[in-house]
C-alpha cells in the first residue's frame, strides 16, 4: 500500500453553544455519526468528546456534487497550461502529460480530498476518469484516499469516460465493470454529439447501461443552445422510458441558459417531470443556469468544484462554498431569500446529490456539521470565512 499522510480525526460526542443557521444558541448530541438531539444551550463545562462552538455559525457539512479528485496535480511543483484550449485539446492534454505527473494516484486524490475537507466539504460526488489508458486504475487510488478516513467522508464515485464512449473500444466494457464496485453510484458520459459524434448512439448505451446495472447516470453536456437541447430531450425521453426518474443528472448543461425563455420553460418542464437534476460549476464566462425557473420546474441543482489545479485549468481552491458566491454573484443574485436558497444548494439541497433524503442540523440526520465565524447564513456566503471546524459522519476532520 502506498504511504501518504492519514488524516487526523477525532470523534465527537457533543457540540456545544452553536446556531444552527444563525438560530439561538444550542447544544448538539451526536451519537454513532448521527445528530441525536438538539437542546439549548446549557451551561455545564464541556468533557473530553466535547467541543465549544463559542457561538460560531453552524451550517450543514457542505456538498460537492460535481468534484473530479482524481485529476489534479496539486500538492506537485507548478504545472504550466498547456495545449489546445477545446474540449478535446484538453483531452488530448491530459492524455499526453498525466502518466508524468502521476495522475490518477492515491497521492494526488488524498491531497485534493485533504483540501475539500479543510473548506467545509464532508460529502462528495467525483467524477473519475475510467478509459483504455488508466483502466480502473484511477477509480481504485480514490477509494483507497477515501478508505483513510473510515466512512467519515462520504465519497461517491461516477465512472466517468473522459476521452469518449463509442470511440474508444472497450469502454463500455469498463464502465460496466466499474459499475459492479460498491464505491461507484453513477457512470458517466461526455458530448455525445461533439466527441462521439453519435447523439443517439452514446444515450441510448449509457441509459441502457445504468438500467441494467442499477447506478445512476451523470453526464457532462457542454454542447451550446439547439444541440444542446436536443441531447437533453433524448436523456429525458430515455429516463422516463426506462424508468430511471431521478438517477440522471446533466453536468453544466450550458444550452439551458442558452435556450430562449419559452423553449427553456417548456424544456424545464420535461426535465422535472422526467427527474432529471442538473449541476453547475458556476462558469464565470457564460450565463448562470437561472435558480428560479429551475424550482419553478421542479429541476434539481447542485453546486460542485469541478477540477481542481489540473490539466484542464490551474484555478480551483476546493471551496464549494467558493462556488456558491460565484453562482450568486454571476447570477445577479443579491435579495436575502435567493442568497440563502443559494447556501442552501450547497449544503441541505445537495442532499440529493449523495444520495441523502436529509442532510441538514435536524435530529436523525447524519452529523456533518460546519463551524464558521459569521453572522447567518448570507454573512458566510459573502465573506467566505474560514471553516473553524468541520465535523464528518461525528468525527472532526479539520480543525482550525
């Protein structure tokens, strides 16, 4: 087994003199990874398990609905960018330079989940990269990252096929054997119009695919306005023939805010119908998929980070908080109700994105709680202060 640093993590019985979403003070019981009763605070001092939130915020552990740990090459000397700027000059890119900085490695991906954890993340949906080069290899150096912190963090793998699907024999193969493994909740997909060149082709393997094995389906469409739209109506004619309402996800789904208004109201509406999700890395350069109309349809959102510091882009820090302000800001969102709709994506709503009826500061619900110095909700979304504590499944992971 490789050697890296393990995570240091405590477990937790009690938090004390806390204000869950900016509330009164309160003492939470946590018992088994689970929050089992919320009091007021008393005045009793704190026992060894105990820790003294000393007022802070609390918020619900945060949610990465859209992460891919397996790709970075943080925590290594400064990679400059490089090759074509499309999306297949960055598959080509990194096809060319991965092996040579390590990647996929246990190393690489205990560094990133390391620093999702540091801003606040306890639950994670990753892409990684499953193709005729890497094989399995990347999925099993992220379980293995993942495996150190003992179900504390909540790390769900999409077998994601990065360079293709019908134009690389033999991935299929892999995403179905990728699909056996009990860490893997969703296969992937990517373009089928502009990389497989095959719309219909690639849809109808994956939906077919992720019917017969029982995961979920996530695909990225990065494909703008009409060939865009088109791809989405095949997923949602195939979700509702197959039967797989609310296991199909659409990752950045560009040609949604692209769409006019009627022809985006009337796609919405089939989307939520069918229980199709969507998520966003909130793209500074494009329009922002808009929050309203989505809950209008019924359409689900999540926040993630996408890469981090990879061959894809140098940018990222790990903050899904982070993206939360640069969805709101980009979307023009500034009334109080829509910026905490907008914490709310990145925490308690991302529930669905890890598979979670609940998560949130409630009785029975799993103990990821996150501790910062702000005044409500909307405070720690426009300041972004450091998480001060950050509690996992009861367990501290980070500690500031």
């Amino acid at each position: 087994m490789s050697s890296f640093p393990r995570p240091a993590m405590l477990d937790v019985t009690s938090l004390r003199r806390v204000r869950p979403w900016g509330g009164d003070l309160v003492d939470i019981a946590i018992d088994e990874g689970r929050i089992t009763a919320i009091t007021p605070a008393a005045t009793e001092p704190i026992g060894i398990r105990e820790f003294d939130g000393r007022g802070l915020l609390a918020l619900p552990g945060i949610v990465n609905a859209h992460a891919h740990v397996d790709k970075s090459w943080w925590g290594l000397p400064w990679q400059p960018y490089g090759g074509e700027g499309s999306t297949e000059g960055r598959i080509r890119h990194e096809r060319e330079q991965r092996d040579a900085l390590g990647i996929p490695s246990l190393e690489r991906s205990a560094f990133v989940l390391r620093e999702l954890v540091r801003h606040g993340t306890t639950a994670i949906r990753t892409h990684v990269d499953v193709d005729d080069g890497v094989g399995l290899r990347g999925i099993e150096a992220v379980e293995e990252a993942a495996a150190a912190y003992g179900g504390a963090l909540d790390v769900q793998i999409v077998a994601f096929p990065q360079d293709g699907v019908l134009r690389r024999p033999g991935v299929l193969e892999l995403l179905r054997e990728a699909a056996g493994r009990e860490s893997v909740t969703a296969i992937g997909g990517l373009d089928p119009a502009s990389i497989d060149r095959d719309p219909v082709g690639q849809i109808d393997a994956l939906t077919a695919l992720a019917a017969d094995t029982g995961v979920g389906l996530d695909i990225h469409l990065h494909d703008a306005a009409e060939l865009g739209a088109f791809q989405i109506e095949l997923l949602v004619e195939r979700t509702q023939r197959l039967g797989l309402g609310g296991r199909v996800n659409i990752a950045h789904g560009f040609a949604v805010a692209q769409l006019e208004p009627a022809r985006r109201r009337d796609l919405l509406a089939a989307m939520g119908e069918a229980g199709v999700s969507m998520t966003t890395v909130a793209p500074l350069r494009l329009a922002q998929l808009p929050l309203a109309e989505l809950d209008a349809a019924g359409v689900r959102l999540g926040l993630g980070t996408d890469g981090i510091r990879d061959l894809w882009s140098p940018f990222g820090t790990g903050d899904t908080l982070g993206i939360a302000w640069q969805y709101a800001r980009a979307g023009g969102l500034v009334h109080d109700h829509d910026l905490l709709r907008v914490v709310r994506l990145a925490t308690s709503a991302g529930a669905w994105a890890v598979g979670r009826e609940v998560h949130d500061l409630v009785e029975g619900a799993r103990a990821d709680i996150v501790l910062v110095d702000a005044e409500n909700p909307l405070d720690a979304l426009v300041r972004q202060p450091e998480r001060s504590l950050v509690i996992a499944g009861g367990r501290a992971l980070h500690v500031a």
